[in-house]
C-alpha cells in the first residue's frame, strides 16, 4: 500500500466524514456518488479496516474511521496553506505595513527604504512608529519590529539584517588641538560624548588580532539619542563614541574623523522580528526583501 495512493481517498474520506453524506460530498468534489463509494471501499481495502458504516438512513463513522479522520484533516489543512501560500506569493502587496523601528536607526536606515518600498507598491500604507521602548508585536498590533542587539533576540521568527559597528569620531579641529592619538592609551586625556555608561568614567572595548583593550575614559556629555552626540561632536565637544551608520555621513563631509580606526570595537546586529504566524502576508514580505537587499551588505 502506497501512502501516496491514499492521498485522494483521504480527501474523498474527510469530506464524507464532514457532510455525513455520500451525495452531499460527491457534489461539493466535483465527483460522482459512484465515484465516492467506490473510493471509499477502495480505501477501506487498502487500509484493512471499516471506516464507515453506511446503511439507507444514515452514514456512522467508526472509531478507528474518527481517529484516521483527524490525521487525514491534519494533512489537508497543511496542504491548502501550502496553496494559500503559494497565492498569497504571487499577490500584489495590499494594505497598512505597521513597522517599529529604533529611533535613529530607524530615521537613518529604515526610512529611506521605506520611501522606496511605498514608491514602488501604490496599494500599501505605511504606519511607522520609531520608539526605543521595548515592543510587542502582538499587543501593539505591529506587523515587524526592528530591534537592535549584542545578542540574538529571544523571539521565535526573527531574521538577521545587519551587523552595527561602533567607533570612536571626533571633529578636526577638535584633534588638532591635542597631540595624535596613536593607540589606545592615550585617550584617557580627552573629553568623550557618550551615549552609555556612568557619569564620569566608562571602559572602552578595544581588539586588534589578539589584543584585547579596556580603556577608562572620562564622559563630560551623554545623552539616550546618538544625533545629539553626533552633534555635539560636530561641535567639537570631544570624542564621540557611535555606531559607525551615525557618523558615516558627517566623515563623509570632512565633519568628522574616525578616531583608532585601525582597532574594533563594539559590534552589534540588527534584526527583524515578525509575528508567529505560519504565512507572511505578500507586503511583509517584500518589505522585508527590501530591507535586506538595502542593509545587509553594509
């Protein structure tokens, strides 16, 4: 007995168990009331057991018929969200995208990919919400959420986007008044901007091949939004200790210099977290094709 070859029966089976009736069924397959019958006695030959008992008045499923009816409803149900998947692939995106992003990677990173992916499908609506507070998709209704990590989120479907180096900047005109800076060590004589840590003091991670450097360094600015001590910095308030996607524009412009470029600091990642349901709707997911084409080579 081919498990294969039980495939149509099953679905010929289900339908009888549901409607309780040989004609009903054979009418919503598209089949014959002699093709029904004859298939469910096939089927009762091959699996060596009764799985309905039929008289004139009434169809009676028998307890093994009601047990393999679950597994038969099981396999079915699998296969029509396979179908509703393959459609909704194929689908033109449609209505509201609900997004949570982080404040400033979201204005710098999402928005502009966001612009794009609402250019590019005229039936969708976006609903942006950049917040740093921790998010829960269910509760506020969200379709993705980005988050920012050291380490992978404890969260069921979430996808890698991109990796978050952080550096060391600081103004021209800011490091023309101090002697080079060189190495690691000679920081501690210099004013930080930070956007973490205590008020006065704070260790600097620093590797290179296989040296590993914690540095004490003196915070006279901080603050819980990294623009603010991107500005500051632009201002020559000190050295600035930021992910490098922050400050990537102002180094561009001559605003800033990367300070110790030749060693690696903090890394984080990025990454998408959506909703625990088994199909993705069509604009969740180019939405989220979108993202990692834009992001994830940088």
């Amino acid at each position: 007995m081919s498990d294969v070859e039980n495939l149509q029966g099953m679905v010929i089976f289900a339908k009888v168990v549901e409607t309780l009736s040989y004609t009903e069924a054979a009418k919503l397959l598209g089949l014959s009331k002699s093709s029904v019958s004859k298939e469910i006695s096939a089927l009762e030959v091959r699996l060596g057991t009764k799985l309905l008992q039929r008289t004139t008045r009434k169809i009676v499923v028998t307890d093994v018929g009601m047990t393999w009816y679950h597994y038969c409803a099981r396999i079915l149900s699998e296969v029509k969200s396979a179908g509703l998947f393959i459609r909704q692939y194929h689908e033109e995106p449609t209505g509201s995208l609900r997004v949570v992003a982080p404040v400033t990677f979201g204005c710098q990173c999402i928005v502009p990919v966001l612009n794009q992916f609402v250019a590019n499908n005229l039936h969708v609506s976006v609903d942006l919400d950049l917040t740093d507070r921790p998010v829960n998709l269910v509760d506020d209704n969200v379709d993705l959420a980005i988050v920012i990590r050291r380490e992978p989120p404890e969260h069921a479907h979430c996808t890698p986007l991109m990796d978050i180096g952080w550096g060391l900047f600081a103004a021209p005109d800011y490091l023309q008044r101090f002697p080079p800076i060189t190495q690691p060590d000679d920081l501690p004589r210099h004013d930080f901007i930070l956007f973490r840590g205590p008020a006065h003091t704070i260790s600097l991670p620093f590797r290179k091949e296989k040296q590993k450097l914690d540095i004490e360094v003196r915070s006279r600015f901080r603050a819980n939004n990294s623009t603010a001590l991107l500005n500051s910095a632009i201002a020559n308030s000190g050295i600035a200790y930021l992910p490098e996607y922050v400050a990537q524009e102002a180094v561009k412009e001559g605003k800033l210099s990367r300070v110790l470029a030749e060693w690696e600091m903090d890394v984080y990642q990025s990454w998408i977290l959506t909703k625990a349901d088994s199909l993705i709707s069509p604009r969740v997911r180019v939405f989220i094709e979108d993202l990692q084409q834009a992001l994830r080579i940088k």
